[in-house]
C-alpha cells in the first residue's frame, strides 16, 4: 500500500495532464461495444471507431504514467491488472 503523500501527487499530476484522464483512472476501462438484437457484443479491433481508440488511448495514457510513477518493485507486484483502475485499486 502506497502513502498518502505519493497518491496525492499522482491524483494532481492526473489532473495535470488531463482532468478527463483521471476520471477515466478512477471509473474504469472502455468498453467498446456494439449492440445486436437487445444484447451487448464486445467490438472487434477492425470496428472501433474514433472515439473507441481515443478512449483506449486515456487507458494506455493513464497506464503509462502510474508505470512511471512506480517502483520497479511497485511495477512487479501490478503487472497482472489489465487496465489503469485495476492499478489504481490495488495501489
């Protein structure tokens, strides 16, 4: 568990770069998906659409940043979390 002090800039910087990427920190992963007879089918890569990647693009975005902010030991212990909140979370 990190301290507060180190969460506390992380959550600035965050808001630094881009206010809207620490929404995207804090509420989860995009999902693009499409919608076919009542039932929500995930998108395959080849139908993202503009704004599907641009939103992929704040989780790669946010990733890399607490990628950065991290320990090589921090880094290890959170390689499994597949997406920024998951990160987020466990920190």
């Amino acid at each position: 568990m990190l301290n507060a002090y180190w969460k506390a800039r992380v959550i600035i910087y965050f808001q630094f770069i881009d206010f809207d990427l620490w929404l995207y920190v804090e509420n989860g992963l995009h999902r693009s998906i499409k919608i076919e007879n009542s039932i929500e089918i995930p998108k395959t890569r080849s139908e993202y659409m503009n704004n599907d990647k641009k939103l992929l693009h704040m989780d790669a975005k946010a990733m890399n940043t607490l990628y950065c902010a991290l320990s090589k030991s921090g880094l290890n212990r959170h390689t499994s979390c597949k997406n920024t909140r998951d990160i987020w979370h466990a920190l």
